[in-house]
C-alpha cells in the first residue's frame, strides 16, 4: 500500500497516527537512505562521522513531519538536511582521510585501483567543501545542475562555476600521478 504512494503523500501521513506515520516513514527511508548515507560518506570521508549525519539527517526529517507543511521534492529536502548537518560537522572536525568508493577505470589492476582510490580521496578533501559539495553531487549523485543549486541555495551559475574549479583543482593535485600513469 505504501509503497504505492507518492513522497509528498508518505510526507504528509507522516503527521498523522503513530503506527501509520512510522510505516509512511519506513517507506520514505527505504526509497532515499541509499543516496543521502552516499552523499554523507562522500562528504565528510569517514564512515563512522558521516553515518552519524546520516541518522541525524533522518531524524531530523522525522521531526518535520509533524510541523504543517507541504513536500514538494523529498530526495532534494533530505540532501539539504544532508548537507546542513554535514557542514556543522565539518566545522568542528578535524581533516581525515579514508578510502572510499570512487569510480576507477576497471581495467586497472587492483594494486593500482587502490592506490588511485586513495589519491582521489587525498585529493577530495584538498578540494574546498563547496566546491567539493557540488562535485560530489554531480558525479557522484548524479543531480542535474539545478537540482544542485536547489539543494546549496546557489544560482546554477555559481554551482557549474563550483564544479568545473573543483575539476581543476582535482587536476592540478592529480596531476604528477596522472603524467606517470600515462608514461606506464
């Protein structure tokens, strides 16, 4: 039954009955963790920090759903709750880094997938957060460029401007693994 609902309809049951707005809950949980929990461990780079965002994030959406409102876009009002929490979280963290799930060539042997996966985790958390915000959700949540500048409350000029430096610098930082690669 609830699997057939739209968001915005799960979204606003949620404010109803108990054990109803725990299933509409459950519902809109099973549709969008997958993404926000990416968008989280992608941003803040450890697993253990970003799946503590990654509750409060729900959490905090669960909440909402007892205030009157209306839900338009759930994927884009959770990534921004995302975001939010992810931010504060950045800015009492000290720098990590931790091997991720990034895309790697698959022809690549194992040995040098890896060492690419940490580089490329080396060199996100080089990149500046809001530039690395957008790239990240670009390449790696594939959202549209408007859906990005809905979710930073960013011009979509101002969220390609964001990505194509976060491409250059990543460049710039990859750039001596890149030339000996190439030589191989």
């Amino acid at each position: 039954m609830y699997s057939e609902m739209s968001d915005e309809e799960l979204f606003q049951r949620m404010g109803g009955r108990k054990g109803e707005a725990e299933a509409c809950f459950t519902e809109l949980y099973a549709r969008h963790a997958p993404r926000v929990n990416a968008y989280c461990r992608r941003f803040l780079g450890d697993k253990t920090i970003a799946q503590d965002a990654f509750q409060e994030t729900f959490t905090r959406f669960f909440r909402t759903a007892s205030q009157e409102r209306s839900m338009t876009n759930t994927p884009a009002f959770l990534l921004r709750i995302a975001r939010n929490v992810c931010l504060n979280i950045k800015r009492g963290e000290k720098q990590t880094v931790e091997i991720e799930d990034f895309h790697v060539p698959s022809e690549a042997p194992e040995h040098e997938k890896n060492e690419l996966l940490k580089l490329i985790t080396s060199a996100l958390e080089l990149v500046p957060v809001d530039y690395r915000e957008a790239f990240v959700l670009r390449e790696y949540d594939g959202l549209s460029y408007q859906e990005i500048a809905d979710v930073t409350d960013s011009s979509m000029s101002t969220v390609k401007i964001r990505i194509f430096r976060a491409k250059e610098k990543l460049r710039q930082i990859l750039a001596t693994y890149l030339e000996d690669l190439n030589k191989v």
